[in-house]
C-alpha cells in the first residue's frame, strides 16, 4: 500500500529514453524486405552490435585516436552562429561522451540536410565530442567529414558531396567498410544519432508550432526551416551506442552484403527510435484500410456477402468499405498536440490535481512488446485523461476502442484524430461487419500500434468494475496467434474519481429513468457548468502487467507456438479470454486509489440518516485508514495521506458534505440524492475491506464466535465475493487474512480473545457500545450482498428443485430485491441489480449447488439447505423472516413446492 502523492497538478515527468518507454513498432518499409534468405535472420538492436564503453577490455586495445589539427569549415561557422539563438539542445543520454573510448567515431543520421549537420555538430561540441564536420584519420571517407547519413534531403547542396558515389548512403559507407578492409588496424566507431525538431510528446510550444512538429514525412528545406524556427528550441539529439564497423567487416561477409545488412539494421534501429519518440506512422489511414479490404478473412467475408444477399460482389465490397472507414482512426499529431494545449488548462480548472502511480513500472515492463491499455470505465473523461497523461510523459497515445454513440459530428472526427476507433454495440449476426473490426484490431496489433479498450463494454453506472466482455480480448489474442512474434502486454488501469461529471445522468438512470442518447447539442450546453464545477482530484493507478505469453503457457494446453489460422478454433480459446478477463480485472481492483470521498461514503452510508456526528466520522475514518494499513491489500493500492479532519474539510469544499451546527457538537450528513451518488464511490474500494467487512457481519447478530467458525462460514461464502468483487485470493488465503483482520480489531478494542477455544473464541461488548456502532458501520456495505444471496436462496428453496430456469430465478430475484428496498429499507441502487443475481446464480452452478435438469430447470440437493443454514449465522432472525415473506413463487398449478432431490450434479 502507498499513499498518495498529495501535489497540485503535476508537471510530466521528464520523457524516459526509448529504451524505457513502450516502443511500438513500425512496418517494414519495402527496401527491408530486399534481403537474401540467409540475411532474414539479424540482430536489429543496436545496443547489442558492439561492446559497451564500459568495457575494460574494449577500452585496453582501443588505440589512441590521432587528433587532426583541422578546423571547422567557415561556412560551420558561420551558420552555426546563424542558427544558434534558435536551437536548444535536449541530450539523449545526457552524457554521449560516455560512448567515446578513444577509437575513431563516425556519425550515421537518418537525413542528410545541412540543418541537421549543423544540429549534430553543436551537439557534439555540447558532449565533448570529437566534431562531424572534421575528416577522421586518414579521411576514409573521402569527405573531410565525419559523418553519413541513410538518406537526403535533396540533391548536393553547397557542395558538401563531392562526387555522385555519395549520392547515397550505399557509396559512403561502402568506401568506409573497404578501408577497413584495406587497413587492419583501423576501427571506426559508426555512432547512430537521431535528431527531432519538436518531437510530437512534447506540451511546451505554442499552437502554431503544432503545424511543423516532427513527423514521419521527409519535408523541404522551407518546412524544415519554419520548424526549426518554431520548434528549434525543443529539439531532441538522441545518441545511440556505437557499432563496431570493425566487427562487422571480420563477419566475411561479400561487401554489397555487409552494406545492405548495415544499412538495414541502422533503418530498423532510426525506425525504432523515431517510433518511441513520436509514435508510429500512423498518417496512413486509406493505406490502412486497403489492407483490410485486401486480406484473405475479409475477402472471403465480402464474397459470403455477395452470396447471402444475391448481389454483386462490388456492391458488398462497397458495404465492407463503407464499415472499415467507419471504423478507422485517423491519427494526427497536430491535432493531438493541440489538444494537449486546450485540455491543460482545464483540466486545472475542473480538478484539483492528477495524479499518477506505478507509471514507470510499466516504463520497465513495456520495451519490445505490444501494449493493450485496459482501464476501467467509470466516465466519458477516461479516455482523455489517460491519452493526455501518457503524451505529457512521453508516451505515445493509444488506438482507442470507442463506441459509435460518440461518434458525433466535429466531436467524433476530433476523437478519430486523436486515435479513437469507433465499434457498433453489437455486431452478432453482422459476418462482414465483424470480419472488417477483426481484421483491423489485426492490423493494428501485427502493426505494433498500441491499443486501448474498456472490456467492461460500458461505464459502470453503481461503481463497480462491471463483468468483462470477451469480444475485444479475443480478438486481440486471434490477432496474435495469428503472427505470434512480438509479445502482448496487457496493462490494466485504475482511474479514480472524488466526483463525476456524469452523476446527474446516473442519478436518473439508477432510479428507473432511460439512458438519454448522447448528441452534440447536450454536451455544448453542459460545457458552461463543467467549467464553473469542482471535480476534487483524479488518481490514475497502473496495474501489474499481465503477459499473454504467460496466460498462453497456463490456459492453452497442446499449443505448440506455431500461427493459429483465421478459422481455426482451438479449445482452449474460449477458457482463455475468461481467464484473461478475470485476470485484468483483478488486477485493476489490486491497483485501487482510496480517495477522501471514499471513506467519507464508507462511513456515512453505514447509518439509516446517512449522518454522524463529527467526532464518530473522524473515528470511523481514522479505523478505515487503520485497517489499510495494517492488512494491505497488494502493495499498488494507494490511500490519501490527508487526515480524517482535513479529509472531512475536503468533502465540504467539494460539496459533498453538509454541516449542521449543534450545541452538542456539529453533525455531518448527505441528503438522499448525494447518498445515492455516494454508494457508487463506497462501491469503487468495496473490496478493499471484505475481510473486515465479513468479521464485523458476523458479530452483528452473533456476540461470541470462534475464530475456526469464523474462517470455515467466510471460506464458504469466499467463491460468491470473489466472483463479485473480483478478489485475488484462494479460500485459504481469505481465511488468513481473516485471522490478520481479527488481530486489529483485537488491539482497536472492537473484539476481545476470551479464551483459545477452536483456534481462540471471540467476542464483542454486549448492547448499543461505540465498539459496535463502529462493526455496523464497517459490515454494512458487504451486509447488502448477503441478503441477496439469502433471497435467491430463498427464492429456489421456495419453489424447489426443478421449477426455475436460471432466467426465471434472476427475474423473481431481481422483483423480490426491489419489494424488499420498497417496503423496509432504503438500499444501495445496485441491491436489486440483475447482474449481480446472475452472477450468483452463474457460481452456484459452477460450484455445482444446484444444476440444469433435461429442461432447463434448476435442479438442488440438500448442501444448498446446509448453505441457506451458513447463513442464518450472519443474517437476523427477523431479517431472514422478511426475505422469506417477499420471496415469490413461480406459478405452480399443484400450489405445491417439490422437495431437496436425491440426484447428484453432473459431473464437472
């Protein structure tokens, strides 16, 4: 567990090294594809090419570097001070020299231009190293410079190459691999130096400086000179270790092959570097969806089509089109830069402050894998708060999963530009549809473009992390067991709110009201408010990454990590993408941000007003903080470090609180609309205390309890909270974090060991204590699941074996739950919500409790009587009676109830 960092609105941290940061790949470009068979297989890393600086051993038989009483060229000079009040250099590493060791050093840029010539060479002077623009010993080169480059601008300029051979790249490092041939001792160092001009990750230049930021087009002088007078201040020099040329001519190989291999290492190596630091080339959109159109699935799909309609194979092409320009993003630096500008400002306006943790976690894992975002979904914000945060630090935005209801005039074709793809709801029955979203999730993947979705497939509207949606997961996993070469990592993401934008929408939506449709006009007229607003604090958490290798290598038996063909189903398929979800979403629940609104809404939703006094609030925050402490739940939770009194002060300033001043002491309380919008950031960190939660139900209606009993009931119970709350634990593993939760509440007074009877007997104070008011308030949020569970127990006992379709028992579930909240209690809105029930009734049958006979109807024996008993040691006699009198029947023509069967459940 870690605190918060309580900062205002934070400064990006300062761009890790591509090495550090999450590379994306980028396709090959035609001249890769030249090599021969045997050149297929190389070492593309150029960290890997040669010996680090560090080593003794390179630096003992480096021979000393002759030093050239040569000068620089007038015109250097002359140019350099020209362009120097324009240029501010950033290093990569910040300190290059660590790469010189005494041999001769080449530069290799990507671009000739005598702007970059000129950019290195004042780089170099910064670094202390030897300069670009003196001969190397002997002039090998033939230049008087020392430095190449893999491509040009434009033709010879002020005649800086001096013949046609170096019209190329090919020419000038050819003549520089055969004078190592030609002189044994020589051993040049080739140094690849990327230069960027305003790399796109960057918030410090104006608006119109977006315009000629870095990108992936070779420009002009004239763009090249309005960038450097815009963006030269922000420019990047990227310093890579050197290769040993040396090394490269003792591999034997014939001197055309050794120069195509060079040139295509250092073309993969700048390709790589240029992707980390400004993303990939992602300005191909048509090209994009011409591969779509032109693969095998899709292809196939288009003639299914034609077939099922009768129509011409043309015109189904014309509808596949039509779906993948739908679907396709259209990523624009300028625009996403803009952006950036334009949402600073408000963010600091509506928020207190962002937050970020575990970030360089990720940083650590990502390098040589595609990553997939997957946060969860609490507001429409997600999407932008997340894409800002990664550009500011340097990481590029994510594709974006996003659904076609945003798709809005001018907001949807912003949202394109920023990287967002858009998916219809449901695409069941739509072959063609669902052939061109999967294939372009493919291209993405096979393209190294990182992705983002949300596999809950909606905003939760109670809270909590909803059940997740295998449709994006599985497509991602059939994308790359398609081309099984670069890894996938998955990285869940914990967003966590004080307030939300969209609370008055779910405020009506969780009391009955339709959801309205999204449309341009709603969101200009709700800007005004949003601006005037106090939204408190955002807190992004990163999760433990999971590796589909990893998953692959538990879940899919028999797979030997040959491609998987497009039609081909593997068994395991369908149990994998479960277990993935399930994975993802435990982790983001094991990433949680305990926020001041949290504990507030923890508290105050315990008692029937939704008041307390202030002296019981700051007592109850103060426990809830305490057990955090004491038993951490994994150690990427984060809990606000503000005490209980400035926490109180925050919820009053944000308005979420209202004080009611008394002689005897001030009362604190939410009304009845607040309370409802509480329950859903009470539900946010739920799981956080479902230890603490189940011993303080257990001693509500019981005052002495042995510690055995108390962990055998909760193992019980465990499977039921795990599939609700997506816990991490194994029932072992619960009923030892039961016995660690008892040991607090021993030392906070709220239990005492009165003997070691059955692993020690425990109880509590007898009447109305303060040590009991604080376990009401620490059980009732996990009180409410229990009562649902009795009710669809009851419900099935009432009936019997053999009457109810699972259907059927969520539908009388659900009707019983909302009888029960109408006429004796006020309850939290997701209390009678039927996911919830289906999900009980879906772990019932998986624990085989009860079971489908050859009709459908559920079938039970006497262990689910035995559970139903279980749980009249948590629940009050008179509670269980109530829920037993609102339990309903299902129309039964003999009125008659059939016993517990005798029959045993299939087997597994």
């Amino acid at each position: 567990m870690q605190n918060q960092t309580p900062l205002p609105f934070p400064e990006p941290e300062k761009p890790a090294t591509p090495a550090a940061a999450p590379v994306s790949a980028t396709p090959p470009t035609d001249t890769d594809a030249v090599a021969t068979a045997d050149e297929s297989v190389i070492d593309t890393d150029i960290e890997a090419a040669s010996p680090t600086p560090a080593d003794p051993d390179a630096e003992a038989t480096a021979p000393p570097r002759t030093p050239l009483i040569v000068s620089r060229p007038l015109w250097a000079k002359l140019l350099g001070k020209l362009l120097e009040p324009w240029i501010e250099l950033r290093l990569e590493p910040e300190a290059p020299s660590q790469f010189d060791d005494g041999r001769p050093v080449c530069y290799v840029l990507e671009d000739y231009g005598i702007s970059n010539a000129l950019i290195l060479d004042r780089a170099c002077q910064e670094a202390g190293m030897p300069s670009p623009l003196t001969p190397l010993a002997g002039d090998p080169l033939g230049r008087k410079r020392a430095y190449v480059a893999l491509s040009r601008r434009h033709a010879n300029a002020l005649g800086l190459a001096p013949g046609a051979e170096h019209k190329t790249h090919s020419g000038s490092l050819a003549r520089l691999l055969q004078a190592h041939r030609d002189n044994p001792s020589l051993d040049v160092q080739l140094v690849p130096v990327s230069i960027f001009v305003g790399r796109a990750p960057d918030k410090q230049s104006g608006w119109f400086s977006v315009l000629f930021s870095e990108n992936w087009t070779l420009v002009g002088r004239f763009r090249r000179m309005l960038a450097i007078l815009l963006n030269g201040r922000g420019t990047l020099v990227r310093f890579s270790p050197p290769v040993s040329l040396r090394g490269i001519v003792d591999e034997g190989l014939p001197p055309e092959r050794t120069v195509r291999k060079l040139s295509r290492v250092l073309r993969t190596h700048f390709n790589r570097i240029r992707a980390a630091v400004i993303g990939p080339d992602l300005s191909t959109r048509r090209l994009l969806i011409d591969k779509v159109l032109a693969s095998d699935p899709v292809k196939q799909a288009i003639a299914d089509q034609a077939r099922r309609d009768g129509s011409k194979p043309q015109d189904a092409w014309k509808k596949a089109h039509a779906y993948a320009w739908e679907i396709a993003a259209d990523y624009s630096h300028p625009v996403v830069r803009s952006a950036s500008f334009i949402l600073k400002p408000i963010w600091n306006r509506i928020y207190r402050g962002v937050l970020v943790h575990h970030l360089e976690k990720l940083k650590e894992a990502a390098p040589g894998h595609e990553v997939v975002y997957v946060p969860s979904h609490r507001s429409h914000m997600d999407y932008l708060l997340l894409s800002y945060m990664l550009y500011t630090r340097g990481i590029v935005p994510p594709h974006i999963v996003a659904g076609i209801n945003l798709n809005l005039p001018v907001i949807g074709t912003l949202l394109r530009k920023g990287g967002a793809f858009f998916i219809r709801r449901s695409i069941r029955g739509n072959m063609l549809y669902s052939a061109v979203l999967s294939e372009y999730v493919a291209q993405l993947i096979a393209g190294g473009y990182s992705v983002e979705y949300f596999i809950e497939g909606g905003r939760s509207r109670t809270g909590r992390l909803l059940q997740p949606k295998g449709g994006m997961i599985s497509m991602t996993l059939r994308a790359y067991l398609r081309q099984p070469i670069r890894p996938v990592l998955f990285q869940p993401i914990y967003i966590g709110y004080e307030k939300l934008m969209e609370g008055n929408s779910y405020l009506d939506e969780l009391t009955g009201k339709p959801k309205e449709k999204e449309s341009i006009w709603q969101l200009i007229m709700g800007i005004p408010k949003v601006l005037r607003s106090n939204y408190g604090q955002v807190v992004v958490n990163f999760g433990e990454p999971i590796q589909l290798s990893r998953v692959l290598e538990t879940h899919a038996v028999g797979w030997d990590g040959k491609a998987v063909g497009e039609d081909d189903k593997p068994e395991w398929l369908t149990g994998t993408v479960s277990a993935l979800a399930q994975q993802i979403q435990v982790n983001v629940n094991r990433a949680a941000d305990v926020n001041p609104i949290n504990l507030i809404a923890l508290a105050l939703l315990s008692t029937p007003k939704h008041a307390m006094g202030e002296a019981d609030l700051l007592a109850q925050i103060a426990l809830s903080k305490k057990l955090l402490e004491e038993v951490p739940y994994s150690d990427r939770v984060t809990v606000t470090p503000h005490t209980p009194e400035q926490i109180v002060a925050h919820g009053e300033e944000i308005n979420v609180l209202r004080r009611i001043r008394h002689p005897l002491g001030d009362v604190l309380d939410v009304d009845d609309e607040k309370a409802v919008l509480l329950s859903y950031f009470r539900n946010n960190v739920l799981h956080l205390f479902t230890a603490s939660a189940w011993i303080a139900v257990s001693f509500l209606h019981n005052r002495r309890m042995s510690r055995n009993t108390l962990k055998r009931l909760g193992q019980n119970v465990y499977p039921f909270l795990q599939a609700e709350l997506f816990l991490p634990w194994t029932p072992e593993e619960f009923a030892e974090r039961i016995d660690r939760t008892a040991d607090v509440f021993i030392r906070e007074g709220m239990l005492e060991q009165v003997n070691d009877d059955e692993g020690g007997m425990l109880a509590r104070n007898a009447g109305q204590t303060d040590e009991v008011f604080r376990l009401r308030g620490l059980g009732h949020p996990l009180q409410q699941a229990f009562e649902r569970y009795y009710i669809a127990i009851s419900v099935l006992a009432k009936n019997g074996p053999g009457v109810l379709s699972a259907a059927e028992l969520e539908s009388l579930c659900h009707l019983a739950a909302q009888r029960l909240s109408l006429l004796y209690a006020q309850t939290a809105p997701e209390f009678f919500d039927k996911s919830l029930f289906r999900s009980f009734i879906q772990k019932l049958r998986e624990m085989r409790l009860v079971w489908p006979d050859e009709n459908s109807k559920l079938v039970f024996d006497e262990r689910l009587n035995q559970w139903a008993r279980d749980a009249k040691v948590i629940l009050g006699r008179e509670l269980r009676h109530t829920i037993e009198k609102v339990s309903p029947e299902a129309a039964n023509p003999d009125n008659s109830a059939p016993a517990a069967t005798d029959a045993k459940p299939p087997a597994a």
